[in-house]
C-alpha cells in the first residue's frame, strides 16, 4: 500500500458541518464521505450520499450511514430518506426503520 493511500484500518471520524448541511466521514484526516442534509422542525432530510473513490470499499458508507441515523435518533428527530443509500441502508438494518414516519416509510418502500 502506497503511503497516499488511505488505510481502511484506521477508525472513521465523524463531524456535522452545519454550513454545508452535511454529516461528514473522515479517515486519517481526510475527507472519506459525507450524507448531505435538509432540517425539518422534527425531521432531518437525508437527500444525498457520497464516498470519494479513494475511499470505497472501506465501509465508509455504511459507518456513514450508521452514524448519521444514530444521530437523528440522539436529537429526538425522525428521518426522511430520500437518499436511495440511506432507504436501503434502513431496508437492510430495520433497527432504524422507527426514525421513518408512517407516511415516509410507505413513499420509500421501507
């Protein structure tokens, strides 16, 4: 492994940059992923995630994904999945599909 490669080793580190409206994953201080946001008064809008190439593979996605539900669940706020990476991270860990409204959960298929 070159030394510019990022090592999927390392643990992943997580931050919300509210200026972007975005989680973000980083791995050796750099940027690995990010799932964009919306706010609603008691609901965040997940509406895009990424994984930058150099980082696929590594399961940043679904630490990604993992993270940002967990923190919707800490702040009281349910979700909406308009991300088809996060509906189907929910589809695939029903543990988080009491974060999706009734309403929500039937426009997503979950």
């Amino acid at each position: 492994m070159s030394s510019s490669t990022p090592s999927s080793s390392s643990p992943l580190a997580f931050s919300d940059n509210e200026a972007l409206h975005r989680f973000e994953a980083h791995r050796d201080g750099q940027l690995a992923g990010y799932a964009e946001y919306n706010v609603h008064p008691d609901a965040l809008m997940f509406t895009h995630t990424e994984v930058l190439p150099a980082f696929e593979g590594q399961g940043v996605g679904s630490g990604l994904a993992r993270h940002v539900l967990g923190e919707a669940r800490a702040r009281g706020m349910s979700v909406i999945p308009v991300c088809q990476f996060i509906a189907g991270y929910i589809r695939k860990h029903p543990e988080y599909l009491d974060l999706v409204s009734p309403a929500s959960r039937r426009a997503f298929q979950l």
